[in-house]
C-alpha cells in the first residue's frame, strides 16, 4: 500500500517538475514537489536538468541576432504597385 | 527580465497612427509599421522552419497577407503579436505543405547554426555549440505546436500571454504544449548532458 502511495506521488511530482521552475503551481503544490524532491534523485535530477535546459535555451537569445532579408517587403511591394496600377487604368479613375 | 513585443508611450502612438495610415492604403506606412517586426518574425519562423529560403518565404507570405488583411485589424491584440501570429499560421501551411511531400524539417549548416558570442573560450565555445546543436535537433523533432510554444516562451523569451496569442490558444492550453514539449526535449538531449553544460 505504501509502495503504490510513493509511485503514485512520485508520478505525481514528475509530471508536474517544469511548472514547478516556473513558479506555476500553488504553494501547497510547490511544496509537495520538493518535499518529494528531497528524498527523490530521479526528480531532483529533474529539475536541476530543466533548470539547465532553462539556461541553455535562454542562451541561445544570446547568439547573433537574425535579421530579415532586405528582399522582405518586394510581395507586398509588387501588391501594392500591381492594385495601385488597376486603380489607375479602371474607367472609374 | 523576458524581452516583450508590446511597445509602449510615444512609440505605441507612433504605431496607432501608422496602423491608421496603413489602413488607408499608404503601403509606406505599413512598412514602417512592420519592420519594426521583421528580424524577430523571421527569425522565429527559421526556428520553426529551419531553412533560411522558406523562413523568407513564410515571412515575404505572411507579410503579404499581413498587409492584405491590415483593413480588418481592429487592435484587440497588438500590431506585433497579429503579425507574429499571421507568420506561425503561414509556418504551420509551409510545413503542412513539406509532411505531405514527405520531407522533414532540415537542420544543416546553411539552417540554423548561428555565431556564438565572442567573449567565451574556444573549448567552452565547442562544448556549448555541440549541446545547442542538440537543442536544435531535438526541437526539429517536435510537433508544430510543442515546438511553436518552446521557440516562443523559451527561445523568444515571451511571456506567457503574449505567445499564447500568437499560437492562439489560451494559456493554459499553451503552458500544457510548453511543459510537455521540455519533456521531450529534455529526454532526447539527456539529463547528463543537460547537467554536464557550462553554466
């Protein structure tokens, strides 16, 4: 009986590790997450592993930024000159 | 602090009276209105597509329906998160379009690898670009919408909110796709090699 309460708290807790570094769960939430963290390795392993995956995607703000080509705007151009066009070839000016 | 899209004070009155004009036809204005945008769209949607020709595709598109579409605006959202979420939905059409072709999303060296900062040492700069390689991969490997919600809060550095909109799904919805998109991400890359990175 015991047995099955800890798998099911254990489940419990690993489900819901990545709200927990978010700050996503409420506090009596929070804090049934760690305190099966402290006497869990797999989930404490858990969240110090989003933590860094965290860290690491965040890291990735760092890299050069993107920029658009300068080619960007030539379909919307083209639309705008082609309608601008049949405005003005149309009887009604 | 995560970078938002909203703007704020003078610029936010800027951008009312350029929606304004865009609306009126003024296609100058509309430009103006969007470049502000491009680099960050783009560069979501390469994340999304992976290869620098389609993401110019997708955003040339999307830009195009963006300015087609600016009558019917009607400023519930901001400018930046209507455009960001007309370029996800053009994404999703391209991608859509690759499945039934059967291709997958291609991550080469003309994709996504991208420069790292300057300022790290040459073994700490291997070590990282081989881990960002692995994100790279294991987000390639996700669903559209687990990887649209990981590239938007995660990689974007979104608030909730403001990428929820841009999926267009509500938030908890959108924290559902999030949460489980780190799982995936989280067991393809490895906890030991999560846990071996350079801080």
């Amino acid at each position: 009986m015991r047995f099955f309460r800890r798998v099911d708290e254990h489940a419990w807790s690993r489900s819901r590790l990545s709200p927990y570094i978010d700050g996503d769960l409420s506090r009596r939430e929070r804090l049934r997450v760690q305190l099966h963290a402290e006497h869990c390795p797999e989930c404490s392993r858990g969240i110090r592993a989003l933590r860094a995956l965290l860290r690491l995607t965040e890291s990735m703000r760092a890299l050069e930024p993107e920029h658009a080509p300068a080619s960007i705007f030539d379909r919307v151009r083209a639309d705008a000159n082609s309608t601008a066009r049949d405005g003005a070839r149309s009887p009604e000016g | 602090m995560r970078p938002s899209l909203a703007v704020g004070g003078t610029a936010a009155m800027h951008e009312g009276t350029l929606v304004s004009r865009a609306q009126a036809g003024d296609v100058t204005a509309f430009e103006q209105l969007a470049s502000a945008h491009t680099d960050r769209v783009y560069a979501v949607v390469l994340r999304l597509v992976g290869d620098r020709g389609e993401a110019e595709d997708v955003v040339q598109e999307a830009l195009l329906r963006a300015w087609r579409a600016i009558g019917q605006f009607q400023r519930r959202a901001t400018f930046a998160t209507w455009l960001h979420r007309i370029a996800v939905n053009e994404a999703n059409r391209a991608l859509g379009r690759r499945a039934q072709a059967g291709s997958s999303v291609p991550i080469d060296d003309e994709g996504l690898r991208l420069s790292a900062p300057p300022h790290q040492g040459p073994a700490r700069t291997a070590e990282r670009g081989e881990l960002r390689r692995s994100l790279e991969l294991a987000i390639a490997e996700l669903a559209l919408p687990y990887r649209t919600a990981l590239v938007l809060r995660d990689i974007e550095g979104l608030s909730t909110r403001e990428a929820a909109a841009i999926a267009g799904v509500g938030e908890a919805a959108f924290k559902s796709r999030l949460h489980e998109a780190r799982t995936k991400v989280r067991a393809a890359i490895g906890d030991a090699a999560l846990l071996a990175a350079p801080g």
